[in-house]
C-alpha cells in the first residue's frame, strides 16, 4: 500500500476529488496546511503597520491506495491541481478498515 501526499491551492480540491471520484477512488482526506515557496514575499498593511507573509494557504491531500494505483492517483493530482502542485508517495506498512483502501477491484487486506 501506498500513501499519496499532495499539497495543493485550495481552490483546486474539489477539482481533483471530483476526478478522484470519478476514478474509483472514494477516499481522500484534505487539511488545511501553509507552506513557504520562493515566489517573492507579499508585503500588506495592517493597522498602518506593514506586515510580511512568508507562508501561502494550501490544502493537503492524503489518499491510502494499492501499490498498483498510486501512480494513477499522482498522475491525477498533478493534472488537476494546477501549478505549485507537490506531490509524494510513503509506504505505509498497514490501514484500517480496509474496506476504504482500493487496489484493483478489491479492497486491500490488512498485513
């Protein structure tokens, strides 16, 4: 089994669920998440006061597949989620339930 971990605009989520979906793929977990990149920093005014923001909003995707369909899960995210799109896939040793975890028709069991 495999985790795929992608870090996304927010605003391209629904995007890639509904294409995840549409896929077979039924589970997927989405956090709000910050993250720096080495785009310039915005500068804005608060109070009178300039303020910089090091950190950008990102929602961050997690989907539990067979080692047959992180590939295809990948491929998905990259094509939907637009630019600044980071991905990667963990080995993950065990899920549970199983019943929520996809690799071929089936659903992956345990150990």
């Amino acid at each position: 089994m495999k985790m795929v971990v992608a870090y996304v605009d927010p605003s391209r989520f629904e995007a890639i669920r509904e294409a995840l979906l549409e896929l077979g793929f039924p589970s997927l977990s989405a956090l709000s998440a910050a993250g720096t990149s080495p785009e310039a920093t915005v500068t804005t005014t608060y109070r009178g006061a300039a303020t910089e923001q090091h950190s950008r909003p990102k929602a961050r995707l997690e989907c539990i597949v067979g080692d047959d369909h992180a590939s295809t899960v990948v491929d998905t995210v990259l094509d939907e989620g637009g630019d600044r799109t980071f991905v990667f896939v963990v080995a993950v040793e065990s899920a549970f339930p199983v019943d929520t975890i996809k690799a071929g028709d089936v659903a992956v069991p345990a150990g």
